[in-house]
C-alpha cells in the first residue's frame, strides 16, 4: 500500500541521494528475471532488472501466463499486479489466451482516428479480455494510458487507503519514470490460435507510440545508440547477385515433341524454306554451325565471311586430293561466303518479313513514317503541323556513298513483324493447331456455321459452385465470353459494339478463334555512367496465343515479338498512338475473320481457313498500363485506380480497402468518357481529363476491348515488384522496425542481423537462380525473382529476427535517436499519411476541431501487430495462385488482403495504391491466367540508336526460329557424328533458347500453377552418366538396396534378382561392377533433382516424395539387367527421409503449414536409406533452420508442386 506520507518521505530521500523514486518505494527493489539472474533471488532496482533484460533478455520460464516471477510467490509474471489481476492460483489452463498487460499504449490519437474496435471474437472466446492489439498482449484498454512504463508502478491496494494508486501516480513527474517498457509475455500455444484460424479476424490493433515520448526529448538510450541505419537509400547502388548465375551443366537433349489428341509426327515438309538442306550433309553443318557463332556469340560479319571462305577454302583442297562427287564439288563451289547469303540458304532471312518505320525524334511529336514516304521527302524536317507551327524534328541524315549514291538514315525508327503473318506462320507448323485444342470439353466443339454469341459472366457463375476448383484460365468466365465479328461505330448519340452479321460470334466456338493476350516489357539497353551513348530503354511488344498450353505459350518459338518501341525514353500520348497503330490496324482486322495458311493435319498440307483473333487482355506493369488504357494515373486524388473511384485519400483509412464500399467503373460510360476527350478542343481536353481519369489512346479504336476491362492486374509486378518491396524496405527496413531494441545490444543480435543471418543460410532449389541478400542491398533494382523468393520465407524470417525466447514479446520496437535516419522517415511517412487524412476529413465535412493531428499519424512500433499483417499477405498470395482454386478461396483470400490494407492503416503505416490495387485481384483472377515474360538479351553488334530495335527484333526471329534446326537433326534416324557435332553446338547456344526453355517453360507452369501437364516425358536423365563399382566405399551401401529395389519392381515372373551369395532358382545376378550408371541429376516433370553425392547434382539433393515428404537424395542409379533374353532396366534414387518430431514444435505460422507448405522437422536427422522411383517426386522446396529453447529444427518451404492433384485439372 502506498499512501501520500510514504510517497513525500520518498521522494525526499530520492533528492537527498539523487536516486529515482521508484527504487526508494515499498517494494522498488525486486528479484530479477533476466536470463543471468533469474531463480538467483538478487534484489534488484527496476532499472538495472530492466537493463539486464534488454542486455540479456527474460527468462523463458517467467513468461509463461500464469506462472509466479522469480522475485515472489505473490508476484504476477512481472512481479506486480494490476488492480484486476487473477487470482495467484490462475492456470494456463483456466485461461490459455491471457498473455499479460500491455504496455505499448501511450498518448491516444483523435477521436476520428482511434480505432478500438469490439471483435467478434469475444463471443467466441469470452476469456479473452478486450484489448487494443488484437495480436499483442490483452490489456485494459479502459484504463487511461500515462508513463510508457505504468504499469511497474501498479500494486495491489489494500481496503481503506487514503489515496488510491492512480492519483499517487499521477503526481510522478516523467523524471521518475524509466526509460524502456517491459516485454510483454506471451506464449507459443496462444500464438498458434491468434496468427491461425483467427487470422481473418478483424481485430483491433495496438495504439501506436506517440513520435517522440516525453514531450519530444530523447531518452538516454537514444542518444547514446548513434546512427548505426543513418545510411543513404540503397536503391540506386547496384545489386552483386552473388548468387544470379544459372545452371552450369553441358546441354542435354531434347525430349521428343510432344503430342495431344493422336497429333500426326512432324513430316518433312517443315524442311521448306530451308535451300541448304538439300545440299551435302557436311555444307548444311558448316553453314548450321557458323550461323550459330553470328547469332549466339556475337561475331561480325566480316568473321562469318571470313569463317565460310576458311572452310571453302578447305573442302577445295580436299576434293582434290579426293574422289568427289562432281555434284559435291559443283555445291562446293557454289557455297555461301557472306551472311546474307548464308541466312538466305538455310531460311534465316527476315527482311520481307519486318517492316521499318521511321518516326519523328522530338518526344512531343513521334509521327510515323514509312521509308518510301522518308525518300520523297524534299527534306528531312517532320511535315507534322503543331497549331500554326511546323514540327521541328530531323527525320534522317543523309550521306554519300562510294558510288555517288544519296542514303537516308533515318534519325528514329522501329521494327513491326506484322501480326497476320506472324500468325500464318505459326499456325502452318504442323502440330500447333492440335495443340491450340487442347481445352475443349465436350461442350466447346467447334462449329462452322450458326456460331452461338459468347455467354454472360452470369452463366458461368450458375454453373460453377462455389467450391468447385477450376485451374486452366480457359475454364474461367472469361473465356467463353469474349466475342468477336464486332465493329465500334457512332450511333449518334454513343459509341457501342456492334456485330458484323446477326449477332456477336463466340470466339470459343470458332474452330480457329484465337485468344491474344498484349505483353509489353522493356529493360535498359544501354545504359550506366560508362555507357557511350547513355541510358536507352527498348520495349519489346509480344503477343502470346492463349489457346496454347501453358508451358508451351511461353516458349520464344510461340510467341510473337510484334514490335520493337524505340528509345531512348518511352513514348507517350500521340506518338505513343503513332507507334501502336500498325498493331491496332491487324488485331481490327482479326477481329472480323482473315484468310490465313493453316496446316491441315488431315491432307498435311497448307491450306488457307478463316481465322479469328480477339485482344483479350493486356499484360503489362502499372506504368505501362497507365499508358495503354490512357488512365490519369497513380498520383490522381479522385481517379488514381483504374477500376474503381475510390478516392486516394481515402487509402489513409480501412475504407480505401474493403471492397464492399467501392463504386466500381463501368465499361461503356468509360468508353464515352474516351471519345468525348478525342473529339473535343485542344484547349478542352485537359479537364475532361481531369474530370473522368482517362484519355483516348489507340487500343479504343479495337472492337470488344474495353480499356480497365481488359487490362487485368499483372502478379509479377503488383506483388514481387510492388508490395512485397513496400512491405520489405518502407514499412519495416526504412523505418526501424528492424532496428537493435536496445543501445547495447551486440550487433549480431539485432533483428535485422539475425533476418540477414536467417536469409543466407536458407537454402533454395537451383531453379531459384536470383536468390535475396541482405536487407541493406535490395532496392529498385532488385530483380522479382529475389522478392518472390524473400516473400517465400518471410514470416518466418522475421519471426527470427524479432522473437525473444520462443515468441514474439509484445513490446514497441524503439522508434531510435531524432538524428537518425529510421526517425526521420517515421516523421516523413507521418506527414504523408497526416496529408491524406486530413484530405478525408475535409471530404467527409469533418469538424475543425477535431481535425487529425501529426501525433495521430505516428506509425505503431509492435511487432506482433506488423507480422500478422504480413502472414496475411503471405497467406493470400499463397492461396490466390494455387494451381486449382474455387470460387470461394478467390474470396477468402481476397479478403485477407483487404485485411491486410486495414491493417496497416489502423497501425498508422503509410501505404502506397498498390496495397488497394491488390483488393480488385479477385475478380481478375476469375476471368484470367497470369503470364509474363520479358524480352531476351540480343547481342546488338554495336548497333546504336536509329537501327538497335531492327536488330533486336532479328534477333528474337533467329531465336524464335532456330528450333527448327534443333528438330531437323534431332529427327535424323542415323546421324554422323558430324550431325552430333552441330546438334551438340546448337543445344549449348541454344541454353536459354528453345531447348533450355522448352524445360523451363513446364517449370514455370509448375510454379505459376496456372495448366496441367500434358504429354510430357515424366521422367529425362543427365546426359553424363558414370560405370558404378558397387564393391567401391563410395557406393558399397547402395548395392543391396538397388538389388531389392529390382525385386519390388520386377517384371519378370520366373526371375529373382540377387547380388552377393549363393544363386537362388531362377536367380538373376545384379553385377556390382558392370550393371548399374550412376547420374548425377535427373529431370521430373521440369523439376530438376541431383545426387548429394555428385558436385553437378549437389544444389539439387533435396526434394518431395509422395505427399510433400522431404529427403535428402544420395545416388541415382540405373541398373541394366538382361533375363530371357530382353534387356531391363531398374532407375532408382537413394533417398533418407527427413525426421518428424514429437512433440511438435509450436510456431505462429502452425496452422497455415499444410496450406502454405511449411513444416518443421528435426534439425540434421535423417530416416534409414531406401530406394524409391523417380515417379515418386512431386517438388521441391527451400530449407532453412531455427533454434528455438526446446529444440532445433529445420523448416521446409514448398517451392514447386509436381503432385498428381496438382498437374490434372478435374474434367
């Protein structure tokens, strides 16, 4: 009992001595319960206990709810008792969820902006008090907040006292108090429940920390901590990539060709367009190989002139000495010596296939022109009329040849391989238009004649439940609705579609009804302080026929470089228009039905059939899709999304988020919108503009393509380059929630030193080829594989970084020093959600009086609340693209990110529209597949600007088109070990060309779960196998297990197989020493597996067998047996599988693992080695480890799924 007489003689005794007054009051000095001291007894003042614990941290034990403090019986967990305390007999059991009191409450936020939230929740857990974090310690929010450190100044009071604890404190002035708040307890078993099932709870969050406690002064902690973070941004410093290179093996060879539906093999009439193939095997391999040095290796063309009269040169002189043939010598003579003739011989020329458009330089112009209108021009000046003025741009420079004749170089130019023919000579490949097929069911059969008009988005919806999962994007509602034999027209009153016959044709029901996707991606050509000519960005335009499989949509021979955009800077407005219009011209006029060469697997000829093509969706980043749909852009109040009208301000509130409030946009009035900003004045646009958010741009002019309608959100660039970046660097990184707790905390001790530690030793599959770094070097130009990969392991990586013991303490995150540079982007992000949320109040007519504060923008610092928005996010973007999914996990985990938005804004976290964005992927994901994919690196041969993007774009074509020759010699029946000789040089040019990618295009349709996998060899080997002597130590302990693993598979009825020891009847001997090759890695499905016992093989040791069971493989062995007469073989893997433990440990994420694909499992512990089929893999996954006090343990991360449910879609 305190009572005012004990409090004066306190306070006395605390100015004669200079001590504080806590340590002078009835019961000031306590045990102490650091890690050092605790069971010890050792009276302690509550500044050194708090010292100790920063230092050394609280003993596991005195967390646990429940359990008494070291220091006394009568004690709670931290050794004081709150007026509504339980009872010292309280249990865990009687309340498993009471964590403790919090003490991160401070000085509260305005009345319009405190959002302390009744859960739900408490009707179904009536024992978990109301409190103001919904994931931090329960406390009692009704009692008012005053020193950061109230609660050590609680003690029970006794009946009768003359003065209760609540005015005693209040007459402590800040001087009294102590600097830290306590760690509050919690437990890991109550964890599991709050960050599990009650994950999509809306709970109410702590109230963040106040900017600067105690009246703005800095604590002695904080200034004596230094600027440890005051670094410069570390976003323009380059990215190592230590770890960006890919695979090292020798090329491996090709699969054979896969088919669908009886698919006839390729005949030889792919051979046309190839004239070298009819000459002598040895001219076509000498031509094959020296194309592949200019094409592959960047030589000039003086080297390939120089290389073709070498080998001419050569076979003269042998022909000679030899009996030739007089047509070998006539073909030898004849050979080509100069690169164009060279591509023309073996069909690589593109000159009649690209057309060269010349442009306008000025950025502000950009008019088009083709070359035979640049050669008329009287001179090179743009004739482009500006108002009354001229366009000044220079079209071309003109020089002088050697012969007197005059060349025009035009200044700007760009590629366009015309879409209709790009499409005639993709569909006369034999085999493709079976592969275009693959989707029909038996209510998709193609008609003629009567062609019924798409369905209704409602349609879809009544005939798919809820819970019926749904994986290809040709079984969403989007398919089947798009139409097509539309024209846009003015019916004197509004622009509206109308069709060219009767009614619109169902593009799904055509037999050649072709559903285009637009991808447009670019990356700096040029560019550094060394380049010559400065930064240059080239955009490359692709088309990708999404009547293809997925894994074969993706491939470089499928898809359609359409144009090249010129640099240096990216286009806009109408030269933006200037340089899609030939683009827009075709899909206009695919749209309505052209003639174009079909392969006819029927007759195996070419043959001409009608064709339609309908742009179905745009897949492009933010930036680009501002561009494309004409849309005002992020940075507009009332118009920054692109498909609703959520205001941005509102994005400083929960509203901005919940998608139940948003007011989408609705097609067809956008589309009036567009046409009344083109045909108005000049001098009236800007307005209309910013009025409806959106401009006309060329892509309107296209029948059935509604701008924000067919322009889904891209994952790749809202998550990987978006979010998970934001959530990474500017709400955790940048502001501190990272930082050390404590002045004297060891270095390697920090959160952001044990999240770095954590990253690095976290192993990755080897398809994983950009893996994270540390938190100080990834920025803007971090790649999106490594974010995808960081987010991967995310939750727990922080999880290690923040813990204490075996939880996350309930406790703020220091906000550091006022000189450092984590409090001053506090302070900057304060201001700039205080912006907006003044913007709302304002909007909303709120009252003067009450309007929000800077104090009340202040970011929250309690890292339980931080990492439950983030397990959300982890959660929802694990779930949104699974490979199946049904309409109801679309909406659950839709709404865990519209959680995750309210979240972060009730904490105060300043989030960019990206965090918005993610609340309308629900819907897109219901209509569409994701794809993505960027334009390959193209040597340019020195080219620079003016002529780079021509070469670019023949680039691609010798890329796209070198399959061929792959496929020509691979269907050789008896090749020469010359035809080896070229086939080897075109597969390892070829790496990350058709064959390479053909592998990583079923990877990545594995990883983005988005087809199933038809046809393909199951099962490929490495090319490099070696003789296995079982008899050696190396190999010794496989011997008898691959003996019994070719009796468990055998055959054979009347064979028994056996290795040392006496023959039994009908035995089989398994040589130990000439039988078996041992490879060092093998292919399932895409997914790459090696041997931990080889140095090519050891990145690939881990993997998944059966129903995500991981092991650890230690041999691949192929035994060859030969019983009666026929020759067998036995492939099987060593493997040992990982250990599970008992009892399991309990972490936060526990009840999201089977979702989400992380498990734990004893530290290094491997089962017994045993022999299984490589049938059995089904994925692999990243390991890392965590130490907890019980135990360690490692944890698994699913990164790739090859299972039977996950490569078959229910039909």
């Amino acid at each position: 009992m305190i009572n005012s007489q004990v409090l004066a003689a306190a306070r006395e005794k605390a100015r004669k001595s200079k001590r504080k007054v806590l340590n002078l009051l009835p019961g000031g000095r306590q045990f102490c319960d650091c890690t050092e001291c605790y069971g010890k007894q050792l009276p302690r003042s509550s500044r050194l206990i708090d010292k100790h614990r920063r230092d050394f941290g609280r003993h596991p034990t005195s967390l646990h709810p429940g359990a008494p403090c070291a220091g006394s019986a009568q004690s709670t967990a931290f050794g004081f008792r709150s007026k509504s305390s339980a009872p010292d007999t309280a249990t865990e059991d009687s309340n498993p969820l009471m964590l403790a009191i919090d003490f991160g409450a401070s000085a509260s936020v305005s009345e319009p902006l405190a959002f302390n939230l009744t859960s739900a929740l408490d009707d179904e857990h009536p024992l978990i008090p109301h409190s103001g974090s919904g994931f931090g310690s329960p406390s009692h929010s009704n009692s008012q907040p005053g020193s950061p450190a109230l609660g050590l100044y609680l003690a029970e009071q006794a009946p009768g006292s003359n003065m209760d604890l609540d005015n005693s404190l209040a007459q402590l002035s800040d001087e009294d108090s102590i600097e830290e708040p306590t760690l509050g307890p919690t437990t890991p078993a109550a964890d599991v429940e709050l960050f599990g099932r009650l994950l999509h709870i809306d709970r109410a969050v702590d109230i963040p920390p106040p900017l600067r406690l105690r009246g703005g002064q800095e604590s002695d902690d904080e200034r004596s901590d230094g600027d440890d973070q005051d670094r410069d941004s570390q976003d323009d410093e380059p990215n190592p990539d230590p770890l960006e290179e890919v695979e090292d093996d020798p090329p491996e060879m090709h699969v054979e060709p896969i088919e669908l539906g009886g698919e006839p093999d390729v005949p030889g009439e792919e051979n046309n367009g190839i004239p070298a193939h009819d000459e002598h095997p040895t001219i076509f391999n000498i031509y094959l190989r020296t194309w592949v040095l200019y094409a592959f290796r960047g030589v000039t063309h003086d080297v390939v002139q120089a290389v073709l009269e070498s080998h001419k040169a050569t076979l003269l002189a042998e022909a000679r000495r030899g009996d030739f043939p007089a047509e070998y010598i006539a073909q030898i003579r004849n050979m080509a010596t100069t690169l164009r003739a060279l591509e023309r011989r073996i069909g690589m020329d593109f000159s009649d296939l690209i057309t060269i458009y010349s442009l306008c330089p000025l950025p502000q112009c950009g008019k088009r022109y083709t070359l035979e209108e640049l050669s008329e021009l009287p001179d090179p000046q743009c004739v482009r009329q500006v108002g009354n003025d001229r366009c000044e741009g220079m079209l071309y420079t003109e020089s002088t040849l050697t012969n007197g004749t005059q060349k025009r170089t035009p200044t700007k130019s760009f590629p366009y391989n015309s879409l209709p023919q790009a499409l005639g000579r993709l569909l006369s490949r034999p085999g493709i238009t079976g592969f275009m097929q693959h989707w029909r069911r038996a209510d998709d059969e193609p008609v003629n004649e009567d062609v019924p008009p798409p369905l209704a988005p409602e349609d879809w919806m009544n005939n798919v439940d809820q819970n019926q999962r749904f994986g290809d994007m040709s079984e969403a509602w989007g398919w089947r609705c798009q139409g097509t034999g539309l024209e846009r027209t003015w019916d004197g009153q509004e622009y509206e579609d109308v069709p060219i016959g009767e009614t619109p044709l169902a593009l799904s029901r055509l037999p050649l009804g072709l559903n285009l996707g637009l991808n447009m991606d670019g990356f700096q050509a040029f560019r550094g302080k060394f380049a010559a000519t400065g930064t240059y960005s080239v955009n490359g335009v692709y088309i990708v026929v999404n009547n293809l499989p997925f894994h074969l949509r993706m491939l470089i021979e499928n898809m359609i470089l359409a144009m090249v955009i010129p640099g240096p800077y990216e286009p806009k407005g109408y030269a933006f228009d200037q340089v899609l219009e030939p683009l827009v011209d075709d899909l206009i006029d695919l749209s309505r039905g052209i003639n174009l060469p079909v392969y006819n697997p029927q007759t195996r000829r070419i043959e001409e059939q009608t064709v339609y093509a309908s742009l179905s969706s745009l897949l492009v980043d933010w930036i680009a899709r501002i561009k494309c749909t004409g849309h005002a852009g992020v940075a507009s109040e009332h118009n920054h999304c692109l498909y609703c009208k959520m205001r941005q301000c509102d994005l400083s509130l929960p509203r901005g988020y919940l998608s139940e409030g948003f007011e989408l946009r609705d097609p067809h009035e956008h589309l009036q919108d567009k046409c009344r900003w083109r045909d108005a004045p000049e001098e009236e646009r800007e307005p209309i503009r910013q009025e409806t958010g959106t401009t006309f741009v060329d892509f309107d002019r296209i029948p059935g393509f509604y701008s924000f309608d067919n322009c889904p959100i891209d994952a790749m660039h809202l998550f990987d380059l978006g979010i998970t970046p934001a959530i990474v660097k500017d709400i955790l990184y940048s502001p501190g929630m990272l930082r050390k707790r404590h002045a004297r905390q060891p270095a390697d001790e920090t959160p952001e030193a044990r999240f770095n530690a954590f990253v690095r030793r976290t192993y990755f599959p080897p398809h994983c080829s950009r893996l994270p770094c540390e938190l100080s070097k990834m920025g803007s130009r971090t790649k999106a594989e490594q974010w995808r990969n960081l987010r991967t392991i995310l939750v727990p990586a922080l999880f290690e970084a923040w813990r204490i013991g075996d939880t996350i303490p309930d406790a703020n995150i220091p906000r550091g020093g006022e000189n450092t540079t984590n409090f001053k982007v506090q302070q900057s992000l304060a201001a700039h959600l205080l912006r907006r949320r003044r913007h709302a109040h304002n909007a909303d007519g709120g009252d003067v009086d009450n309007m929000p504060q800077i104090q009340d923008c202040a970011s929250s610092r309690n890292p339980r609340d931080y990492i439950a928005c983030i397990m959300r996010y982890c959660v929802a973007t694990h779930g949104l693209f699974q490979h199946q999914i049904t309409r109801q996990d679309v909406a659950d985990m839709t709404a865990l990110l519209e959680l995750v938005g309210v979240g972060f804004t009730r904490m105060n976290v300043h989030l960019s529209p990206s965090f918005h964005n993610a609340t309308h992927i629900g819907g897109h994901i219901l209509r569409y597949g994701n794809a993505n994919r960027v334009l390959i690196k193209i040597n340019t041969n020195g080219h620079g600007r003016g002529v780079l993007e021509a070469t670019m774009a023949k680039g691609w074509m010798r890329r796209a088109e070198s399959h061929r020759y792959v496929k020509l010699l691979q269907s050789i029946e008896e090749p020469t070990e010359d035809d080896l000789t070229t086939l080897d040089a075109l597969l390892d040019a070829t790496k990350n060309g058709p064959e390479h990618d053909f592998q990583r295009g079923v990877l990545d349709a594995v990883l983005a779960g988005e087809a199933p996998i038809h046809g393909l060899e199951p099962v490929r080997l490495a090319t490099q196998p070696a003789r296995v002597d079982f008899r050696s130590v190396k190999h010794a302990r496989f011997y008898e297990l691959m003996v019994g693993f070719c009796n468990d598979h055998n055959p054979f009825d009347n064979a028994i197989f056996y290795g040392y020891g006496r023959e039994p009847e009908g035995g089989v001997h398994l040589s130990p020493r000439d039988s078996t090759l041992s490879y060092p890695n093998f292919f399932r499905y895409g997914v790459r597996y090696g041997s931990a016992g080889h140095s090519r093989g050891y990145r690939a040791r881990y993997g998944y067998i059966d129903n995500r069971v991981p092991v650890i493989i230690q041999g691949i062995y192929e035994s060859t047996v030969r019983v009666q007469d026929q020759e067998h073989k036995f492939l099987a893997v060593m493997v040992q599988r990982f250990v599970v433990p008992n009892p399991q440990p309990l972490f936060l994420w526990n009840y999201w693992g089977d979702f989400m694909g992380i498990h734990a499992w004893e530290f290094e512990h491997f089962g017994p080695l045993e022999a299984v089929h490589p049938d059995a893999f089904s994925g692999v996954f990243a390991l890392s480890d965590i130490e907890m006090t019980y135990g360690h343990y490692w944890i698994t991360y699913e990164m790739a799924n090859t299972s039977p449910a996950n490569r078959n879609n229910p039909r």
